[in-house]
C-alpha cells in the first residue's frame, strides 16, 4: 500500500513567506557585496604615481597625432576611479596619451587595460610610451584590426573608451554591448551634442545609445567631447 503525505495548507503561506525572505536575505548580501567591492580602498603607489605624472608633465605638449587632449584623459581617469573598474577596453591607442590615464587609474582599481592600434608606427611609440610611464604591466596593447578583433573578444568588460574610425562606432558598440557589465561605462570620444558629432558616424552612434532605454547617456564637452553611457540592465 502507497501512503501519500498531504502538505497542510495552513503551512503553504510560511513556506512561501520563508521563501521570500531567503530572497531578501540574498538580494541584501548581494547589494552589501556590490557596496563592499565600491568601498575598497585603492590601492596606492606614491612612486609610481610620481613617475606618471613626470611622464605626462614632460610629455604635454607632444600628443599630436590622433591623440586626447589632457582633460579628457582626467575624465577617464575619474570615472575609473569612480566606479572602480578593472576590466577595461580601448579602441584607438594612438601613442598611448589615453591609455595612460586609463592603465593609471587601473593601477589602483587593481585592473588592467586591452587596447587596441591598426597602425604598427604609433603602436610600437605607444609601447615605448606606457613603458617610461611605468604602467606596461597593466597594459595588453595589441597590434590589429579592431573592426575583426572587438567581435572576437569575450570580456566581460566594465569600462570602453571608444576613439578609432568614427564611422564605425556604433558597429563597435553593438559588437561590445553584449560583454559589457551591467554598471559598466562605455565611453567615446569626439561627441559634441546629441546628433551633432564633428561626423555622421558619431551623430549615428550618439542617436542610437541615447534610444536605449537600458542605457543612460551624457555628453562631457568640457575638451574634445566624450559620452559617457552607463548601462542600466540587459
């Protein structure tokens, strides 16, 4: 003979109410986590932070060639530091001026820098740039396509700078949106205004990240123009 057990109703309601307070009890110790990793301190390293800036001081008036100006490269830098990224990812390394803020700044988020020059001249200057900076072993700078290699990277990435062909922008961040965290920030530079970039393809990408509704975007016009797009959720 099969016995059954009935489950009394009377203890559906407290299995249910213990269920949902498993969750909340889950969901805090998630968000307390995420608080936890944005209050760690950040790391400091007052001898290298004197060799960067000496680099930058010595070097500041010889970023000519599709390089950012230097508050831009502060605004990077910021907004790192502010959100505590570690997973960063550039497209357009020029000489290395930009990556410089950036690897900085990972330096004390304990992150590391992907980025990624066409060129093989303004490469190898770039390599030659974030060494006498001191900042090479946060630096994976790579020679290639980024059309070809952005799509081949799995990520997951919290942080994108965005400066290489502006006509292909929005095709990178399509291309990158899925292996961005949610938090994470991308970023591109050149962008004056919402569909008012120096070229049509900023203006196109500008129109399409400011439509998303899981994405929120500002413009920085303070030196060449950045946006900055925080995402939201997936």
């Amino acid at each position: 003979m099969i016995v059954r057990k009935q489950v009394s109703t009377n203890l559906i309601p407290a299995i249910m109410l213990r269920k949902s307070h498993l969750l909340l009890i889950l969901s805090a110790a998630a968000f307390l986590s995420l608080a936890d990793c944005m209050a760690q301190p950040l790391k400091e390293n007052p001898a290298l932070d004197e060799k960067v800036k000496k680099f930058l001081n010595d070097h500041s008036r010889q970023w000519y060639d599709l390089n950012i100006p230097a508050s831009d490269g502060q605004l990077l830098y910021d907004l790192i530091i502010k959100g505590r990224y570690k997973s960063a990812l550039e497209i357009g390394t020029s000489t290395g001026h930009s990556g410089i803020w950036i690897a900085w700044a990972l330096s004390k988020t304990g992150g590391k820098l992907i980025t990624i020059e066409i060129d093989e001249n303004r490469h190898k200057t770039a390599l030659e740039n974030f060494r006498k900076a001191g900042l090479s072993e946060y630096i994976d700078a790579r020679l290639a396509d980024a059309h070809q290699l952005v799509r081949e990277l799995k990520g997951p990435f919290d942080f994108v700078f965005s400066d290489a062909d502006k006509d292909w922008y929005k095709n990178y961040f399509i291309d990158i949106d899925p292996n961005l965290k949610v938090g994470g920030c991308f970023t591109a530079h050149n962008i004056s205004g919402r569909g008012r970039g120096y070229g049509g393809g900023q203006g196109a990408f500008l129109d399409y990240v400011m439509s998303l509704k899981n994405y929120e975007t500002t413009v920085n016009t303070a030196g060449g123009g950045i946006s900055i797009s925080y995402k939201k959720s997936e």
